[in-house]
C-alpha cells in the first residue's frame, strides 16, 4: 500500500455529531494501523456558516477520546496552513487553471436571476439544476461573447466559476466500502467552485488540498457519497491522480428510522455530542458524553463497533487493541443503529474493570462536592460492594448515600410492608444484641444476629427488614452486616433507636 495519510476535515459548523467523532476515529485507526499519517484539516470556506467556538469544540472533544494528529493547525506541519481560509490566496490560481483548461467556466446570473429560474421551473413541476441543457441559456462565458466576458470581469462584476461537467460521460469510481459505483454525467450540476466572495466552494478547496497534502485515503460519510462524481471528474480536470475513497455507514436513530440527527439526543434522552455544547447565538445547551459521566475509552469502544465489526464475539477493545484490528473491508454498508442502552453497558464495562480504588477516587470527586469527609479505607470498601451494580461514578451516590447519613425519610410502601407490633420491641432487643458484639465486623455481626434469631425464632426475614429500614430507610442496599461495620456500633444503634421514635 502507499504512504498512508489520512485527514479529519470538519467544517467549523457547529458542535462536532457523534457520527463525526466515528469518522475521526476509523480515519485514527486506520492512520495507526497502517503507520500513517492523521491530518486535521479546519474547512472554513463557507463563511455563512462559520460558527464562533466550533473549531475548539471539535479539537478539544477529540482530544477528549484520545485521538491525536500528527498534522493540525495546533501542531503545525509541512502543509500548514490547516485552516482554509487561510489558505484562501492558494485556490484561485486552481480555479483559473480549470478556467483556461475549458474544464470550468464563469457564471454571471445573480442569486436574483437564478431564484426566477428556480421558481418558474418549480411552476412547471421541475427542478431548476445548472447543467448541460440550461447553461446554454444562462448568462456565463459559454454564452456571452469573449468581449463582453473580460468586460464584465474588469468591471468586477460579481460572479463564480462553475465546473462544467462533462456530456455523456459515465463516472465510474471505486470505494472501499462500497465497491464499484457508476453516475452517468447527466444527473450531475455544474457545481460552483469559486464563489464570489473570493472564497473556493467545499468541492475545489477538498480536493485542492487532499492533493497538495498529499492524501492517500478519504474516509468520510455516506452524506459526501453524492459528491464523489464531482470530485473524481476534478481530479480528472487536473490530471491528478484520485486518493481512494471509503464512505461510511450513517449513524440511524436507535428505532432505525432515518438518520441520527443533532436534535435526536436531548428529544430521546441521550447524548449525540462528545462534549456539552453551548450554542453561543440561541445558549441553548446540548449534552456530552463527557459531562454525561461516560469514560471516553467506554465511549470510544462503542462507537468503533458501529459501523465496523472485528469479525469475533469481542466487544471490549481498547485503543491499542481497536488500531491492532481495524480495517476497513470490515466495515459494514448499512447503517448503523445508534443503542442508548449499549452505550451505558459499555460504560459499566469498563467501570467494573477499574479497581475500587480508581473508582473510590474518582466518587470522592462527588463526596468532596457535598462536602463530605471519609477514610480512605473505609472508601474503598463502600465502593466495592455496589460497584457491579452502577454504570457510572454519579450513581454510586444513589447506591450509598445511607452510609453517609441517616435517613431522613422512611420508604412508606416498605413501612407498611416491614414494620408491625412487634417491630419495635424486637429491634429495641436486637439493640442489646448489638451492644455487645465485639469487635463490631461483618462476620461477627451476622453470627451473632443469627444465633440470636434461633433463640429468640423472631424469623430472619422479619427482623432483617425491619433493620433494613432502620438503616436505609428503604429496601435497598447491600448486605446489612457490611452496612454496620462500615457506619459502625454507635451509628447502627442510634440509627434503629431514632427510627423506633420515628415510625
Ligand atoms: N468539510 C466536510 C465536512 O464537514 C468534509 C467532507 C470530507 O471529508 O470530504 O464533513
């Protein structure tokens, strides 16, 4: 295989979607397993759509889920610049070029005219497209004489370049996805290349510099598939040889109806964006993974199987593990659904192959927030016994809170259930029992609870719900013997002796 070098090459349009992250993922994969090279490319021509703060979002979400550059307009590079615009001094002399070589020509019909022609075709049931049949009535430089031409052009009236396709051709392209794709050129428009604000359109200005940076593949989305035509018949215009091309599978809404859209996440409950974003115009916020609680390794392994399958059962792969196995021809033609429910499985995951340790640091993150103060040790073992039952740090609070205070309520449903006429004599001699349990540990306290229920025949289930309650506050928690070793004698007994007067 050539020299691999790969590019990202977002357009600074807004928040960067997850389908996008995918995209610079399989583009990292791909670059790493091959020994290549990864390019970020800022594609900012369009200033119309220029929004404020997208470009960090982008390169702060990526550098999030861990994927590096080696070339970017942080890190500089032999091509720099990496923004296009700018490089925006660059493209004319391209646009020219296609101009002399008969391969492009100039339009001068206003956004005006060429509404009319929109509106009047639309009278007619039609679609107004720039092409072979409706460029020999429109007002560009195959229509008007070679004079007038270079007068309107000295005049600086304004106008653009527009590719001019060529007549009964067929377009037969490669993708590694896909295969072999063929376009007749009729279906296709003469795209604007060069606009008349002295800025290249997308088309030039990608295929300008994935030639000038030197670019070996172009991985992107299925949504660019339409433009591929266009783009080979641009290399051709140049006599430049094309990079290969790899489209991938869109990103479906979890019931596989149409595309994973921007407004998806916030509507159904789950996050489309890597990072919170803020809309600077509306302040409008929408959701990340990242604030959402999810580890970007977790996040990362899930998006790297949708889309591509490693051919095995395996699910868990981190980074080393993904670059080792990914290739392209495993990547699949259809699209994907997007699975909420798996996502958080993938974080649970890798929450669980995390020690107690890591995970109690990371929650006493939450306790410091609450102002709560406690022993490492006693950390450690609170978060080893409801660690397998969360999916994030946040809720290992909902899992543990009654470890850090006592309850303040009492589960009436549960009240109802657990707690009758004999409750509070039987818990005020399960006290005595209590008092006397020495040392007061897990093992020594259920021995002697249990030797003291075959005495009294109480019943287990009766006194273990009751002290439940007393404890909690409801009928959750792990194991009652572990609860009072950790909040300790003095703590249990004052608890069960508050919640006698309570209840
Ligand atoms: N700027 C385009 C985008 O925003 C890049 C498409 C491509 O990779 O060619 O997706």
């Amino acid at each position: 295989m050539k020299t691999v070098r790969v590019r990202f090459a977002p357009s600074p349009t807004g928040p960067l979607h997850i389908g996008g992250v995918r995209t610079a993922l399989y583009n990292y994969l791909f670059a790493r397993k091959n020994n290549g090279t990864m390019i970020l490319r800022i594609e900012d021509t369009d200033q119309a759509r220029f929004v404020e703060g997208a470009e960090k979002y982008i390169i702060e979400s990526l550098l999030w889920c861990g994927i590096e550059f080696d070339e970017s307009v942080t890190v500089g590079g032999p091509h720099a610049p990496y923004r296009q615009s700018e490089r925006r001094e660059l493209y004319k002399q391209y646009s020219d070029q296609l101009i002399v070589s008969g391969n492009a020509y100039y339009a001068f019909d206003t956004p005006d005219e060429l509404e009319q022609h929109r509106k009047k075709a639309e009278a007619a049931k039609k679609i107004f497209t720039y092409n072979a049949e409706s460029r020999k009535k429109l007002r560009n430089s195959l229509t008007l004489s070679k004079q007038e031409v270079e007068k309107l052009l000295s005049e600086d009236v304004p106008h653009v370049v527009r590719f001019l396709i060529p007549e009964h051709t067929e377009v037969v392209m490669h993708d590694i996805i896909r295969g072999k794709v063929v376009v007749q050129s009729e279906s296709l428009d003469d795209k604007v290349l060069y606009k008349s604000d002295g800025m290249p359109t997308y088309h030039l200005a990608n295929i300008v510099d994935d030639h000038l940076m030197e670019i070996s593949h172009v991985i992107r989305g299925e949504e660019w598939l339409p433009s591929l035509p266009l783009h080979i018949l641009l290399y051709q215009a140049f006599g430049w040889e094309s990079p290969e091309f790899a489209h991938l599978p869109l990103l479906l809404k979890p019931d596989g109806n149409g595309k994973l859209s921007k407004r998806d996440g916030d509507r159904l409950g789950f996050p489309v964006f890597p990072i919170d974003w803020i809309d600077p115009v509306s302040g409008e916020k929408y959701s990340g993974y990242r604030e959402s609680g999810y580890y970007p390794d977790a996040f990362v392994n899930m998006l790297a199987l949708l889309g591509w399958n490693p051919g095995t059962e395996q699910e868990i792969f981190n980074m080393e593990e993904l670059i080792d196995t990914f290739t392209l021809d495993r990547v699949g033609k259809s699209g994907s659904k997007f699975d909420p429910e798996k996502t958080k499985w993938f974080n649970h995951q890798y929450l669980i192959k995390k020690s107690d340790e890591a995970v109690a640091e990371e929650f006493n993150q939450v306790l410091k927030a609450k102002n709560i103060e406690i022993a490492h040790g006693k950390l450690v073992k609170i978060v080893s016994l409801v660690k397998e039952r969360v999916q994030f740090v946040k809720d290992v609070w909902n899992e543990t809170y009654f470890f850090f205070e006592a309850p303040q309520t009492y589960d009436e449903q549960v009240v109802k259930k657990r707690w009758n006429e004999q409750s509070p004599e039987q818990m005020k001699s399960l006290v005595n029992l209590l008092e006397t349990i020495e040392p007061f540990e897990s093992a020594f306290i259920d021995q002697a609870i249990k030797t003291w229920i075959e005495e009294t025949q109480f019943g287990m289930g009766a006194i273990m719900n009751a002290l439940r309650l007393l404890l909690v506050g409801a009928a959750k928690g792990p194991h009652l013997g572990d609860i009072m070793d950790i909040i300790g004698k003095e703590e249990a007994i004052s608890r069960i002796k508050n919640g006698i007067e309570r209840i």
